[in-house]
C-alpha cells in the first residue's frame, strides 16, 4: 500500500513559518472540532426528531455556518502544506528549477487572487454589520460568520506568498516530504 509524504515545514525553516505552521495548525484543529460538534448536535436533532421529541431549532443553520467556517479554517493548512490539486501534465519535462519559478509564478497569483478574496470578504463582513442582518433562526450577527473567512484567505494570501519567494528564485518551496 502506498502512502503519501505527510509535508510539513523543514527544520532549520525560519521561526515566523514555524509560528504560521502552528497557526495553521490550531486553525485546522479548531475547524476539525467545529465539524465534530455540528455532527454531534445534527445528530441529537435527527435521533430527537425521530422518537417524537422535536430537534433543535436551525440545526441546518448550524450546519450552513460550520460548512462556511471549516472551509475557511483549513485552507491555510491546505496552503501550507501545499494539499491543493495540481496538474503537471506538461511539466514534467521542465528541470526541477525551472517547475519551481512555474510554481512560483502561480503561488504569486494565488498569493494575489487570495489577497483581493480576503479584501472583498472584509469589505462583505463591514456591509453585514452595517445591515446589521442575522440569520433567520438562530439569530447569529451574520457579519461574524465572515470573521473565519477572512482570517483564513488572509493567512493563504501570506503563505502563499511565502511560498513564491524562494520558488521564483529556483528552488524548492520551503516545505519540505517527511515520511
């Protein structure tokens, strides 16, 4: 059976990548226990609803919200670690300098295109607090759920931004394969 590298930051990496990598870590974890939680309450609803007690109100509201705040909370891990989908069709032929300033190039431009989400997603969060709108049956201050939002295409903005510098010089990113 195979396995894949589990690619964590390399020792001897700076102190501020290994403080992001923990951040980055906390935030997955955080988004792992709302998860675990949404599933736990989801549950207790359903067998509640089942047996002729009622669930708990906006429990689909629950689940909306922990979609949104999951998402958001793994994608700097995802960055870091570099776990987004990549396709090296017509690339594989390239020498391993020159595949990584082609890397490089595209960390940037995620680096930028994940900048300008978290820019918007700010400009969002100030509207709803502006409006002042909640959701309709739990009454959760919707400008909050863009709170997780932001922090985590933030945070991918900085990592892969990070990412690029040493790419675009020809080198490797500055995570390295442990197995």
């Amino acid at each position: 059976m195979s396995r894949e590298p589990d690619i964590r930051v390399q020792r001897g990496s700076s102190a501020a990548l290994r403080l992001i990598e923990r951040i980055c870590l906390v935030s997955a974890g955080l988004g792992g226990v709302t998860i675990f939680v949404t599933a736990l309450v989801v549950s207790l609803s359903v067998i509640l609803r089942n047996l002729g007690f009622g669930g708990f109100t906006g429990d689909f509201e629950m689940v909306e919200i922990a979609c949104c705040l999951c998402a958001s909370l793994f994608l700097p891990l995802c960055q870091l670690r570099r776990g987004h989908v990549m396709v090296d069709l017509f690339t594989n032929w390239l020498h391993r300098s020159a595949r990584a300033v082609l890397e490089g190039i595209w960390e940037l431009l995620f680096a930028a295109a994940l900048a300008v989400l978290a820019w918007r997603l700010s400009l969002g969060a100030a509207e709803m607090l502006d409006y002042g709108d909640r959701t309709m049956l739990l009454g959760v201050p919707v400008w909050l759920i863009y709170l997780p939002a932001i922090f985590g295409t933030a945070l991918s903005a900085l990592i892969a931004l990070m990412l690029s510098i040493p790419m675009l010089r020809g080198h490797s990113a500055i995570v390295g394969a442990r197995s």
